[in-house]
C-alpha cells in the first residue's frame, strides 16, 4: 500500500480527518486552557526518548502494517516537540518513510482535550502487559460514540508511566455501513534517554 494512501487511512482511524470540528469552550478572554494529557506524557523524559508502534490497519480486507517512532526533540515547561517517522520497515529506511515533526503545547482549549478520541472516557481499567519479557503495569481507558449516519467508533488505549509517549497499545473500531475499519497499535520497543 503506498504511503499516501496510508496516511489519508490512518487520518480516518485517527479522527483526524479534515471537517471534523469540536465545539470551542470560550470567555471573555478567549478559549478555557487546561493541560495537555499528551503533553503529559512525553514532559517527564529527556531528549532522545523515544518509542517505536506496529500499526496494524485493516479496511474492508485490506491490510497494512507500518512501524512508527516517535523521538522527543525538545522538552520545555509549555511544550514538548516530537519526530513521528512511519515505515514499512523497522529499520526506518527507504522511499516509504513518512516523517513528520509536531509541537505538543503543555495547555490546550478544553474543548480538544479528547483529541483523536471519540469522546469521554466510558471505561477504565488497569491490567498487566508483558513486553519481550517486561512486565508493565498499565492503566486502560475506553471511549466511544457515534458518528451519525450509522456510523460509530470506540477507542482503548492502555498507557504506561514508564513509556516515553505513555501509549502500550491502542485498538481503535470505526463502524461504517460499508463495513469496518480496525486500527491497532502495539509497542514494540522504546529506550529512555539519561
């Protein structure tokens, strides 16, 4: 599967794709801030830090599995700047790499707290994962909701203090009356810079 095509699919999996809105809480004074779960979860790891996901995405029997690293460039007390780099392969070498930087501001409008998600939180959870003979204690939340037009998504994702970006595992389900769309990412491997 090309890599653009990729892209836009992994843009719908997400939530991310153009036209979807959020209403803005505001006052007087403009947007309400409040701080940045994905923020969060990079600030307390230094330069260097990263994680590597396999990202399996399958689309009317259609499957592609790419790699993502995600680096932590900078660290700052208002934002932190991440290098997302997806592959075909796990080496991260070749014409299919996609890389992308991104600037993670510490405070946000409330109304984008959720994010890639659907909505609010719905479940929770905690259960133990091992990772290549690691055991992490993680922590799950679960949301969902519908999309209109027969359509509807829900989200668990398991997070890990340890973990630079914090993400163990993301399962993602959009159910369209054309059929589904299942997202989900796995840790492969990570390292924590001193």
């Amino acid at each position: 599967m090309k890599a653009i095509t990729y892209a836009f699919l992994l843009g719908l999996a997400c939530g991310t794709q153009p036209g979807c809105s959020r209403r803005e809480d505001k006052t007087d004074e403009g947007p309400v801030l409040v701080a940045n779960p994905r923020y969060k979860r990079w600030a307390n790891f230094k330069e260097g830090s990263y994680c590597v996901l396999r990202h399996n995405l399958s689309i009317a029997k259609r499957v592609a599995l790419m790699y993502q690293r995600a680096t932590l460039l900078e660290v700052s007390d208002t934002q932190v700047v991440i290098k997302t780099r997806e592959s075909e392969r796990l080496t991260f070498d070749g014409e299919d790499v996609i890389s992308r930087t991104e600037v993670i501001p510490a405070m946000i409008p409330e109304s984008q707290v959720y994010g890639d998600e659907p909505g609010p939180v719905v479940k929770h959870g905690v259960e133990t994962i091992r990772l290549r003979g690691e055991t992490l204690q993680t922590r799950w939340e679960e949301s969902g909701g519908s999309l209109g037009v027969g359509a509807s998504m829900i989200s668990r994702v398991w997070y890990c203090e340890r973990i630079p970006g914090q993400v163990v595992r993301h399962n993602h389900t959009t159910t369209m009356p054309a059929g589904k769309m299942i997202s989900i990412k796995m840790l492969v491997k990570y390292h924590i810079a001193e």
